[in-house]
C-alpha cells in the first residue's frame, strides 16, 4: 500500500483572503479535530459556503455584535454559532481584521468513524458528517469551541491538500461545482457555494 506524507497546516495568511476566494480553495483541504484525550479525527472538505463583506445573509451584515465580533478579528478562528437552537455550525474567519467575512463548512468525507456514532447512522457512513450540524455533531465541535485558533496543538486545524488531490484536478479527474447557497431567505443569488463533483458526503447535490 502506497503511504502519503500528511500535507502541511494551514497558517493563518493563507485565510487572509476574501472569502470567495478561500472557500472553493478548502475544498479537498482536511479539517482535523483533536479530542481532548488527543485522539485524532480527520474529514475532507466536500463543500463550503462563503459570506463576506455587503453580503445580507452574513450575521455581521449590519453591524459588530457580541454574537459576530470574532467575524472582524483575525483570520484563522474558528466561529461557532448555533441555529434553531440545536445545530452547531462551524466557519472559518477570513480576509483582513475589520473585514468580517468567514468560511462555513458544510460537509466533510470523514476518513475515519467516530466510536461514539449511533450505530443506525453508521450504516450510510458517508453521510455521517454530509451537512454542516452532522459534521459538529460527528466531531462534538460546539460553542465552547468558538474564537479557537486553527492551529495544530488546538481542539481542531487545517490541512492543505494532498498533491494527489491537486493534480486530479488539474487533470480533470476531479472538478468542483458552483451555486447558490442553501437555506438562506437573503442574499440568495449568490453563487458562493462549491462543492466536489459526484461526491456522496455533499450535503445536497
């Protein structure tokens, strides 16, 4: 069996971009959790979503809150938030400080299933973590995770692609589709949502 090097993390200037830019670009990176006895879970991002700057359905639209201040800072935190009070979802802050524009991740290919999944679910492994509340839920990321620097060491990180990856693009083995996004009621022709071509952890196709 041949054996890859992991890719290196990614830092912080390489989320330093608009969002637009950054969300078809994480498409086939890793996004990696650390459990707090250290076990390692690892998913390939199949589909992201963007939201920047005069974007009306980005939480920050009209003004900094308590809820949206992570938004303006840094690029390379995590912002966690919470919707119908029940499903966590996951983003990645982008762009320059002041600028608020973040990366939400829809869906991870986990590499690996986690012990504690409902036996049920783990029949349909593939759509264990095909949406952004199953992959929080799949990987217990939740608002105590919320302002985290993704770096390795912390609770979750980034990791650039596999060359293997980058070449299938370039070659046309693998392609990315872009849309609109899902489930918004502003802002919805917008094309900033992208996804791997014919893969079964997309949320929808």
């Amino acid at each position: 069996m041949e054996v890859f090097d992991l890719p290196p993390p990614i830092e912080a200037h390489w989320l330093n971009r608009d969002s637009t830019l950054v969300a078809p670009d994480l498409i086939g990176c890793t996004l990696v959790r650390q459990m707090p006895d250290e076990t390692l879970l690892r998913g390939l991002i199949v589909e992201t979503e963007a939201y920047g700057l005069n974007d009306p359905a980005m939480h920050a639209y009209h003004r900094a809150t308590a809820r949206n201040q992570i938004m303006f800072g840094e690029p390379g935190i995590t912002y966690i938030y919470l919707i119908y009070g029940i499903y966590h979802c996951l983003n990645v802050v982008t762009d320059q400080v002041n600028i608020p524009s973040a990366v939400l991740i829809r869906a991870l290919q986990l590499e690996t299933m986690p012990p504690w999944i409902d036996p049920m679910h783990q029949l349909k492994p593939h759509r264990v973590a095909a949406g952004p509340g199953k992959l929080c839920r799949a990987l217990k990321i939740d608002l105590t995770l919320n302002g985290t620097p993704l770096q390795p060491g912390q609770a979750l990180w980034l990791e650039h692609r596999h060359s293997q990856f980058q070449q299938q693009l370039e070659d046309g083995e693998l392609s990315l589709v872009q849309s609109t996004r899902i489930g918004l009621t502003q802002g919805v022709d917008l094309p900033w949502r992208w996804y791997l071509s014919g893969c079964s952890a997309v949320s929808r196709q």
